[in-house]
C-alpha cells in the first residue's frame, strides 16, 4: 500500500503558466522525494502598463511517503 501526501506551493515565471509549473516542481523536487503528480489548482497574472508582466501558479504536488 502507498501513502501519499500533498502540499500546496506558488510559483511565478515572466515566460508562461506552464514554466511556472516546471520551474516549481524542479525546485520543488529539491527537497521533496517520489513526486507523482502536480494539480494546477490555480493561475493569475500580473498586469503592469496593459501588459502581462508575470503568470503565477497555486499548484498542488503529490508524492508518497516513505
């Protein structure tokens, strides 16, 4: 039997939603072991002069426990 946990992260990146996602399981892979999923539960972005400066992300990221 698996036990899984989830934890909720933000990520941000000024190229897209979906680098914003990848850089955030990257980082996130750094000190959390066996992901196996990411949900976007989420996506934003920040305006600046009629122009979308930055895409942000509320993910949750799944992974079992040892």
């Amino acid at each position: 039997m698996s036990v899984l946990k989830v934890i909720e992260i933000l990520a941000n990146s000024d190229k897209s939603w979906e680098d914003a996602t990848r850089k955030a399981v990257k980082h996130a892979s750094k000190s959390v072991k066996n992901i196996r999923s990411v949900y976007v539960n989420e996506q934003s972005a920040s305006i600046k002069d009629s122009e979308v400066t930055e895409f942000r992300v509320n993910l949750k990221i799944t992974f079992e426990v040892d």
